[in-house]
C-alpha cells in the first residue's frame, strides 16, 4: 500500500493525568502534529498544558457529569462501546496507545492500524486477583461484577485482533501480549527526554541526602512497601504524585516522608537532580519514572520484575530487591548506600541515553515507512 501523504490519526485511553504512557502520546504528536487526538475521556483542564495545540476528540463519556467521569470503575460497560464509536473512516493510519480499551477502535479495510501496547488490560488478565482484592469487592459485588470482567475479557481478546501491528513497550508487555492475545509484536521503548528541561548537572560528590519517589499513587504501585520501609529506616523520602491512594498512604507514613503532590516537569527535574536516589517499589511494565532517574546520574532500587529487569544493570545503575515487603526494600537502601561510592553517574547517564526520545522518534518512522510500501 503506498500513501503520497498519509492522514494519521492518534487514539489514547484517557487524557485525564499526566504519566509515561502520555509522554508516549506526546512524543507520537510530536512526530504527527497534524493528526487529531482521540480519547475517551479528557480532563482540559489538567492535559491542556501538555498538548496546547492538538485537536483533542473525545468520546461520548466526556458529555456525562463530572462526577461520574471521575468514576471511571463506574464506566466500565460503556468503555469498549466509547472506543468502538470514534468515527475514524478518513484516515489512512491510525495508531493506538493503548493499555486498556482503545485497541478495540474499529477502523476501515485499507486503513492500517498500529496499537502501541503499554499494558495488557491489568485488571483483567494478570492483575485480576489484585484488582478483586485491592478494592475490597465480595460478596454481591463480587457476584455482580464478576459477569462484567469475564465479558470485558472476551471483548479484550477480540478487541486485540483488530489491530494490524502491535507494538510493545518492553520485552516483558510482549511477552504478554503473546500469551493474552497470542501476537507477536515488536519492541520499542518508550521515549524519555528529559534533556528539554533538564538543569546542568553538576555536584555529583555532595548529593542531597533525600530518597526520591515519581509516581501515580494508584495500589498497585505499591507506594505503601516504600512508605513501611522507610518509617523503619528514617531517612528521608520524597513522593511526588497524586492518586486515589494518597490519603491512605499519608496516614502511614512518620514526619520523614514528604507528599508533594503534582509538580511540575521543571520542579520534578530539580528534584530529580538534587536527590540521593530514586525508589522504584512496584511492578510496571516498562516503568518510565525509572529512566528519568538514570538520565540525572541518579542510582535506583527497584523491583526485580517487570520493565525494571530490562532497563537496569545490578550494581552499575543501582540495585534490586527481589520480593515486594518493607524488610526487603530497607535491605536494598541499604545495600545501596554501601555501594554508592561505585556507582559513576556517567555511566548511568549514558544507559538511559539507550531510550532516548530520538530512538523512539526513529523506530516509529522506520516501522511506518515499511507499512506504507507493503
């Protein structure tokens, strides 16, 4: 198939909050400036600054109340029939960032349409049992919702073979999408750039003595396991983020652990600079936050699973703790500060230089130009 000027069009879940999965979205507008933006939900008020001039398109579910748009729980036998209604007949390709529902986007024959794949649906595949057991559904709940995931599931499987080439974040969402979808996909990493902002690094001898935290305060993040383990070891901690697990978390958390809520790109570089490390506690499937990190020179903890395992080398770029409870993350700050002379900050600059914003820019163009000449 061959385009003189191909129309793009680009589609993600939910432009509600800022993460890595939107600076996936705002890496593919860069690329396509033209191309509109379609999503399910939008909060304007919050995404605007991140996407000033795109032409944001959402869905139906953006025209019910505010109050019940931030119940997204209560909107999930409507999401795939949201996703399922974008009109996008006029465009030659469409490109999906997905982690969930806008796989499923129904587009012409002709009309080739790429998925980039940060997620399989977690809450229906191998985040199910968490999901059950974090928000605390049993009982008639439990009876009444349990239909609902078992038809989201199906329409999931389903919704996964529309697309005509799946991209994945990491080897390990590839893995997945293998096993839940049974397709093969290609890996790109994401794109991390924090060099538009970032601040002359200097002073790596004197770092600051605070511990570090990037995230979205969502369960499975497991903020908490950083917040027990540092109530114990009483060095200072950072969190930056919000989420509907905050208020829990601040609860738990003595005088030495800081919440700073939302910040902004400039005000979280400043303290990604001046940090003593970074503390990756949960299992992601690419984990963005992590990268950012290493951009500064700054060494991580992380988890032993998920994206985590790809992107950091064990003793160069930091260290991993391999099972997720407070006592096992305070044994790895502590294992890290023994080894803090040896990490050399270049050496951790130049591996996140690996998943810069350049090679993901590239990779997209290459698989793009390969798709029009077929």
């Amino acid at each position: 198939m061959l385009f003189k000027k191909p129309k793009i069009a680009l589609v993600h879940d939910f432009l509600t909050y800022f993460g890595g999965a939107e600076r996936v979205l705002m890496s593919l507008h860069n690329l396509y400036p033209e191309a509109p933006i379609y999503t399910l939900l939008y909060n304007k008020e919050k995404m605007e600054r991140y996407f000033p001039d795109a032409k944001i398109r959402p869905s139906f579910l953006n025209k019910l109340p505010k109050f019940i748009r931030k119940r997204k729980k209560y909107l999930l036998p409507l999401m795939p029939t949201a996703a399922e209604t974008f009109d996008l007949r006029d465009f030659d390709i469409v490109i999906s960032s997905s982690s969930s529902f806008v796989k499923g986007i129904i587009t012409k024959p002709k009309t080739i349409h790429i998925c980039y794949c940060h997620a399989t649906t977690r809450f229906l595949w191998d985040w199910h049992y968490n999901y059950l057991a974090e928000n605390k559904i049993k009982g008639i709940k439990k009876v009444l919702l349990l239909p609902l995931l078992h038809y989201l599931r199906m329409w999931d499987k389903s919704a996964s073979e529309r697309a005509d080439r799946f991209i994945a974040n990491s080897k390990n969402t590839a893995q997945k999408i293998k096993k839940f979808y049974g397709r093969d996909s290609v890996v790109i990493y994401p794109p991390v750039d924090i060099n538009n902002y970032q601040l002359p690094i200097t002073n790596y001898q004197l770092p600051n003595n605070y511990f570090l935290i990037v995230s979205r305060l969502s369960h499975y993040k497991k903020i908490d396991i950083a917040v027990e383990a540092f109530n114990k070891l009483g060095f200072p901690l950072i969190i930056i983020g919000n989420g509907e697990d905050r208020k829990r978390l601040e609860k738990m958390a003595e005088k030495n652990i800081v919440f700073l809520g939302f910040q902004p790109e400039e005000k979280i570089a400043e303290y990604y600079q001046n940090c003593y490390a970074f503390i990756f506690p949960g299992e992601d499937d690419f984990g963005i936050t992590i990268i950012e990190a290493m951009s500064f020179g700054k060494p991580v903890l992380a988890f032993r699973k998920g994206g985590a395992a790809e992107t950091m080398i064990e003793g160069i770029t930091g260290e991993f703790f391999d099972d997720p409870i407070p006592e096992i993350l305070a044994d790895g700050v502590r294992r890290m500060k023994n080894n803090y002379d040896n990490y050399n900050p270049e050496e951790i600059i130049r591996r996140a230089e690996k998943f810069s914003g350049k090679r993901f820019e590239e990779s997209i163009r290459d698989i793009i130009r390969k798709l029009k000449s077929e």
